[in-house]
C-alpha cells in the first residue's frame, strides 16, 4: 500500500488519495477482529482480486496474529461520489 501524505492542502483534496477507498475486516474467532480502511491506486491491469490479496496482505504485515484471520468484510470502490 502507498500512502501519501502532505503538510500543505493541495487544490484537490482527491487528488492526493487513492483511486479507490477500501475497508477490510479481519476475524480471530473468540480472540480478536480488525478492520483497516484506507485508500489506494492498484497498478494498470490490476483485478479484485489482486487487490483484495495486496490490501490484506499489507494488513497483514502489519498485524502478523491476523495471518490465519477470517475475512468478514471486504470492500473496494472507486474513491468518488
């Protein structure tokens, strides 16, 4: 995941996101559960899937204990309304 941040206000907000907006849970029945979001640009020829794999993947990177955690949620969406 890239994450950009800025310590000026740019012109268009939007623009200093991601493409897409994405909320992910994560469940360790009896133990605990997460959920991230986040935005994000996938590569040229990214599917859902693959998107789905990096996005967790990252989650959990940062979060070792959710390596074997259920998927409850997962959402990806064009970062728009």
């Amino acid at each position: 995941m890239t994450q950009t941040s800025s310590s000026s206000t740019p012109a268009n907000p939007a623009a200093a996101q991601g493409s897409h907006m994405w909320v992910l849970t994560l469940d360790l029945p009896g133990r605990t559960m997460t959920t991230q979001y986040g935005t994000w640009t996938p590569p040229a020829g990214t599917t859902r899937y693959d998107a789905f794999l990096a996005i967790r993947g990252d989650l959990v990177a940062r979060h070792p204990e959710m390596a074997n955690a259920n998927t409850i949620f997962f959402s990806l969406e064009p970062n728009r309304l």
